[in-house]
C-alpha cells in the first residue's frame, strides 16, 4: 500500500506532458536585450535589506583554487571560464516538463562531451558541436508512464542516474550500455555524488543510502527524522575526508562517515515546528570551502559551520535559497528578493550590497548564477539572464532568453548552457 501511495505521489508531483520535437538544434537566433529599466519585475518585501556600500568598486582579481573532481564533491563551483559576447541562442528541443518548477536540473560533462535526458527519459550524450552521440531508454512502458524526472552525475566512464521513482543505475558514458540496474523502495530527491568507487543519494524519506558503484549493491544506509509532507526541495550533498555532509527536508545538518555510515554529528537549524511547515522550507545547496560548510535557506539564514564539529562560525540574515559560490577569501550570493551580496568568507562581514533587480517590482526570484573574471551570470524565474558586472556590483545588460523559468548557467567548452521545460538553450 505504501509502494502505491508513493508512486501516485511521485505521478502528481512530477507527471510531464510531452510535445516531441526532439532530436535537432534550432538555428540561431538573435537574443533580445532588454532596456532594464522598462520592464517592472520586482516588488520590494519586507524582509530586504537595504542597498549597502554600493558605490564600492572593487578589484578582486579572482583565481581558481579547485578542480572539476573538488568542485563536484563540495558543490563550490568557483571560477566558471565562458564567453560573455553573447549575441545569439539555438535550441535542443523535446516537449513541455508540466511540472518543471519542481525540478532543479544538471548537465553533466567530462570536458568534451555533456548528457542530459529528454521528455520520455531518454539519456543523451552530445559531444563538443552539441550532436547527440549516443540515446538510450531504460525505462518500462508503466514506469515512462510515471514520467520519471533523472538526477545524474558522471565519474570517469561512469554515468550514475537516479530518478523520482526510486531507479538508480549505472551507464558507460563511452558507448550508452547499461552496466547494472537497482530499485529503491522510495523515490530519490536529493544531488548524486560519487566518492571512492561509491555512490550516495538520498530518498523521499530523509534517507541517506550507500551504494557500490561497482555493482549498485547497498553497502549502508542512515535514516533522518522524516515528515509526511515531502519537500520540492532536492536535499544536498557534500563529502570531505571520509564524512558525507548532507541536510534533510527539516533543515537538519548531518554528518556521516563515507565508509561505515555512522554519525559523527547532527546539527538542527530549525526549530522543532518545522515539522508543521517543513514543506515550505526551501535551502540552498550546502558548500563546502576549507574547513567551513556554508549554505543558507529562504528563512533570512546564512549559515558559515565547521566541518569537524558543527560548531557555528558565524550566522547573517540573509534570505536565499540559491547556491552561494566561495573564490578565495569572498562568498558570492543573491537574496530571493533580487540582492547581491559580498561576504568575507572566514568572518562573515558583508563588503556590499547591491540590488540587481532594482527599479524592477514583479515577483520574480533568482535561480542560480555563475561567476566569471569579470561578470557574473544570474539566472531568473521569469526566463532573463543577467549579467553583472563584478567590481560595481551593478546590473549591466538584460537578455530575454525566454518568457518562463530557466535553470542555472552550465559552462561547456565556454559556451553558456541553460535548461527550460522544453529544450537545452545554447547562447552563442
């Protein structure tokens, strides 16, 4: 019975409808820049604060302090190398994903080839032109009617996917075969991470599993406090020195040996009527720069904690449920209500605040960013992209990529990827 209920809710939740169109790059089109100040999009909530040393320039000549492999496991994305001339956008595209708000997708890449799925959960892999290489379905007729949203990370030649059905399996990312395939009893809702030839996830039920990428066999797993209702939010994951960093939908930190799968320490961040709303509760990914994990949630917190103990660096009120990223000594981060922030990383000072949605008063929100030498990418809930100048912190240009939602920025081979319910848009 409990089987039953899980999958009708996974089919509520994350039903798509498709409308096939798959299989072709569109042309190239010329992108709309947008006059900011013509467009009203955002409206001003209580909870902002006010603009902060804005007038500040800065030279904060970044440097990249960590590989592709590092920036996977602690989810810091760092310096992002891309092309900020865009002038055009060509479309990958497959039919409409109905419930696209609740997905948080992510293009994996080794370098010279990404993957990515379509409509039907077909597994794609395009190479360095964006020309599919290989496409492949593992997925039976009832389970395609469940429309399985695919969560996926790649390790060498090994492509790990797991779903919102409880699938996980292992594919060679050089030819598409599958290597093995298991079932969870409950759904996945959590990032992928791959560590020392294992793999670790987490399911609808705060979960933390533990399994050999090898095989798939289950080697261990730790459970969480768990609550009826299931958040949207995909849960993070972290690993540093053997320990598996992880939240789960009450806002709890937990950490966990990598190899056995016992606790080393959990650390609560809400408090304990979380259980009557956790549903609402919506936290960044977590990051881990040093010794500090640092993460933050759409509840005005800012959290900097130490890996080894849990204890509290320092806490600032800021509001944002998207990844912050840490180069060198500085934190990167946008409240939900359109902020831009600067922080030191070890004392948590803020060094500036700019509103880069200013003069604008819909309710739009981020959706995640990267940072370049000189510009950062934002990613917004309406289909813009922003670009931002770094040294004054102030909104340059707006480009219309489209009238919906968009994922974060990818980067591939300097090309800036974004993801929306209905294709891969490469700007150009």
């Amino acid at each position: 019975m409990n089987k039953i209920w899980i999958l009708l809710l996974s089919f509520f939740l994350l039903n798509c409808s498709f409308d096939t169109r798959s299989g072709i790059w569109s042309q190239n089109k010329k992108i709309v820049e947008l006059n900011k100040n013509t467009e009203i999009i955002f409206k001003k909530k209580k909870t902002i604060s006010e603009e902060f040393n804005s007038s500040l320039n800065l030279n904060l000549n970044l440097r990249n302090d960590s590989n592709k492999y590092s920036s996977h496991l602690s989810n810091n994305l760092g310096l992002s190398n891309f092309n900020n001339e865009i002038k055009s956008s060509s479309k990958f595209k497959f039919s409409k994903i109905k419930y696209f708000d609740y997905f948080e997708p992510n293009l994996v890449s080794d370098g010279n080839n990404f993957a990515f799925f379509d409509d039907r959960s077909n597994l794609l892999k395009f190479n360095e032109i964006s020309k599919i290489v290989w496409k492949k379905n593992f997925y039976e007729k009832h389970e395609k009617k469940l429309k399985p949203i695919l969560t996926l990370a790649l390790h060498q030649n090994n492509l790990v996917v797991i779903d919102s059905i409880g699938k996980i399996y292992n594919v060679n990312f050089s030819n598409g075969n599958l290597i093995w395939s298991k079932i969870n009893i409950n759904p996945f809702n959590s990032q992928l991470k791959i560590y020392k030839n294992k793999i670790y996830a987490i399911d609808m039920n705060n979960i933390l599993i533990c399994y050999s990428l090898k095989d798939g066999k289950e080697l261990w797993k730790f459970k969480t406090d768990d609550t009826f209702l299931k958040s949207n939010k995909r849960n993070s994951l972290v690993i540093k020195n053997d320990i598996v960093y992880f939240n789960n939908s009450l806002g709890d930190i937990v950490a966990v040996n990598a190899i056995k799968g016992s606790l080393i320490w959990q650390l609560p961040t809400q408090s304990s009527n979380v259980y009557e709303n956790a549903f609402g509760l919506k936290m960044s990914d977590l990051v881990i720069s040093g010794e500090n994990i640092i993460f933050s949630n759409n509840r005005n917190e800012f959290y900097s904690f130490n890996l080894i103990n849990g204890v509290l660096n320092w806490k600032q009120n800021i509001n944002s449920s998207v990844r912050p990223i840490i180069i060198n000594n500085h934190i990167f981060t946008f409240s939900n209500e359109g902020y831009f922030f600067l922080i030191d990383r070890k004392s948590g000072n803020i060094i500036r605040i700019t509103n880069v949605f200013k003069n604008f008063n819909k309710s739009i929100y981020p959706i995640g960013f990267i940072v370049g030498q000189k510009e950062i990418l934002l990613s917004t809930s309406n289909g813009r992209l922003l670009i931002i100048d770094i040294a004054t912190g102030k909104t340059k240009s707006i480009l219309k990529i489209d009238n919906d939602m968009i994922s974060r920025p990818f980067v591939f081979n300097k090309q800036v990827l974004l993801v929306k319910n209905n294709s891969i848009i490469r700007l150009n």
